[in-house]
C-alpha cells in the first residue's frame, strides 16, 4: 500500500514553497501546486464542527449533483478514518497504483473518487494513524493521485478540526467551504468555530447549508421540525455567510446511502450548485 510508506512531511515538505501551481492563492503561502497529469479547476471542502450532521452526504449530493450536469468531478475523502464515501457510492473497486500515480475508481456518474478505505486489504479493517501520517496521506490524495482534468473536487471532511481538516484548509488550494450543520447541534457555537478556523486560515466560506431541518409526514405532507425550528438561516445572516438552503431528513436518502445508490437520489436541493460554489474572490 503505497500510501502507508512515505514518511510524513516527506517529499512534499517543501512544496508550495515558491510553486503556486497557477491556483489562486488565499493569502497563505504553502499551498500544493496542482497535481502531477492533472488539472483541477475549483476545489471545494465540505466541513462541520460535529460529527454525523450528514458532510459526507452532502459532499456525495454536490458531486452527484454536478455530475448530472456533465462536469467531471473528484471526491478526496480526507476522512481517513471513515468508510462513509466508498459505502455511499457503492465502490469497491481499488485505486490503480501506476509508476506516474494513482488511477481513482469512479462512480456510475464518472465521479473519481479516491479514499484510503479502497486501499485497506478489508473494508471493514480500521486505520489506527497517527496525525502525522494521516496528514501525509491527505496531501498524497491531492498530490499523488492522477485526477486528470476536473471541474471540480469535493473534499470530504473528518468531523471537526483535527489533523486533517487543519491539513486541507492549510495544504489544498481551496476556493471555499461548505460548512454543515444540523438543527439540534449547537450550532451557534460550531459555526463561529468553523468560521474562525477558516478565517485564521484564509479559506472563504461560500455557505451554510443545514440538513436533517425536518420530516415531512408521509401521510399528511406537515412538515415537522423534529429538533425544534431552524436556526442556520438566521445564524448565515448574523454571520454574513450564504445560507444555501436546508435539507429535510428523508428515509430514502439514507436508504440510498446504505445501499451505495447516492447519486439515484433526485435532489435539486442546493439550487445553482455551479453559482454556489464560484469563488468568492
Ligand atoms: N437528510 C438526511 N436524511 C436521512 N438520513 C440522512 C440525511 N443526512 C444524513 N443521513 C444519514 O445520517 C448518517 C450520517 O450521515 P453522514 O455520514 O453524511 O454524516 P457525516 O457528517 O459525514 O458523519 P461523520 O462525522 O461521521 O463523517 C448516514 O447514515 C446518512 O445516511
Ligand atoms: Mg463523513
Ligand atoms: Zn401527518
């Protein structure tokens, strides 16, 4: 497994130094130049303070999404530790490991998507890394995998703001981030800390989206707030961020999800997703 054998830091300890690999720069000076045979035209985090508020389900509908609109698209899963971007496309196929890089599977859309889980000899085996290795694989997903020419990249995130989210934010040529969040969290307080982790590191927010808002009875059609009345729309506002709407919680979503069948699902949910994510600056 090529991933495990690099010593962290590295190789590409050095990179971004000067290089700036033709990617607009946020003001922070380390970023990885482009990868090797790739050109990778937006990239795009998906990220949250709490886990399970459903990154990896949305940064699965986002791909989807701009794949049903014929843009090629990548999905880096920085969350090394978690199987939930493999599972929710249905991939099991492994990462072709040629001399030049790593050739990503792709998705029944054509979404590449790479994650350490297709690497694992078992699906089910865990990773038990430390920081620095998992920050090394993160920069490899960017720097070692032949991503060829995408529209864009989505980058799923680990819950939080560990050794990973700190490496993408800091290490990516990010334009922006989709920060999610859920109505029964707190979210006041983990959107204030995912917005000042972005603005020490100089990574625009392009919106907020909140999902699991509400259930819409089966029956009747109602609309239920099961955790109580969203609060995103009017945190986005203080906050001067983009609200990009609300997800409800939908049982074939998650049925879909479970069954490796995402990109089925039908959700024009996030509106102009290519308006969405246009940089910011
Ligand atoms: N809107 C939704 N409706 C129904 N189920 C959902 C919805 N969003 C997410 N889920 C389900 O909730 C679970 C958690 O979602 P997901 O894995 O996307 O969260 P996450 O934030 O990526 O979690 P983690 O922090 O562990 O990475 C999954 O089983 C998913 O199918
Ligand atoms: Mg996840
Ligand atoms: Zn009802």
């Amino acid at each position: 497994m090529e991933v495990e054998k690099k010593a962290p830091g590295g190789r590409e300890a050095g990179a971004g130094k000067e290089n700036t690999g033709g990617k607009k720069q946020h003001g922070a000076p380390q970023k990885l130049p482009q990868p090797k045979e790739s050109s990778i035209k937006h990239t795009v985090a998906v990220m949250s303070g709490k886990g399970g508020v459903g990154k990896s389900t949305v940064t699965a509908l986002v791909a989807a999404q701009l794949a049903k609109k014929l843009k090629s698209v990548g999905i880096l899963d920085a969350d090394i530790t978690g199987p939930s971007i493999p599972k929710l496309f249905g991939i099991k196929e492994q990462p072709v490991s040629l001399p030049m890089g790593i050739v990503p599977p792709k998705s029944r859309l054509g979404i590449r998507i790479m994650s350490l889980n297709l690497l694992l000899p078992h699906e089910d085996d865990p990773v038990v890394w430390r920081g620095p290795l998992i920050a090394s694989a993160v920069k490899q997903f960017w720097t070692d995998v032949i991503w060829g020419d995408l529209d864009y990249l989505v980058v799923d995130l680990p819950p939080g703001t560990g050794d990973a989210p700190l490496t993408v934010l800091q290490s990516l040529p990010l334009d922006g981030l989709i920060v999610v969040s859920s109505p029964q969290e707190l979210a006041v307080m983990v959107v204030k800390k995912a917005i000042k982790m972005a603005e020490m590191l100089n990574v625009p927010i392009l919106g907020l989206i909140e999902n699991m808002s509400y259930l819409t009875c089966p029956r009747c059609g109602e609309k239920i707030e099961l955790f109580g009345p969203s609060r995103a729309g009017k945190i986005a506002e203080e906050k001067g961020i983009k609200f990009l709407g609300s997800l409800p919680i939908d049982p074939q979503l998650a049925e879909l999800g479970d069954k490796g069948e995402i990109e089925k699902y039908q959700a024009e949910l996030l509106g102009d997703i290519e308006k969405t994510l246009e940089p910011l600056n």
